[in-house]
C-alpha cells in the first residue's frame, strides 16, 4: 500500500502519523497465539534474570554495517 504524497511530509510529520496510526489500533481485539505468549513470557523472564545480553544502538548498528 503506498500513501499518496507520503513524501510531502516531513520526517516529524511521519512519526506522529505512525503513532496516531498505532494507537488507533484495537488492543482489545487483538489476538496472540499461545504460543507467542509463553515465548514473550519466556524472554520477559531472561530479561529478569539478567540471562540476555542487552546490546546499545551504537553496537547493532556496528554489527547491521558488518553483516552488509
């Protein structure tokens, strides 16, 4: 789907398009399989733990160039 004149709007303009977009979207009606939830619940827990490593923007961006 492509939005007519999308490129009229400046980049400020597009997140707050993006966020009006995504809030109006029904989280009450909204379904997750099962099995999406218990591996949310799952990563959740690991965060928790501390069991995940955690990786700051400068260094996914750093491993994004590598992988290119």
């Amino acid at each position: 789907m492509k939005i007519a004149e999308m490129d009229t709007y400046s980049d400020a303009e597009k997140i707050i398009l993006a966020e009006q977009l995504w809030d109006s979207v029904s989280k009450e009606n909204l379904i997750i399989s099962d099995e999406v939830k218990l591996e949310l619940d799952v990563r959740l827990e690991n965060l928790e733990d501390k069991k995940t490593k955690l990786f700051s923007w400068t260094e996914v961006k750093q491993h994004l160039n590598t992988i290119r």
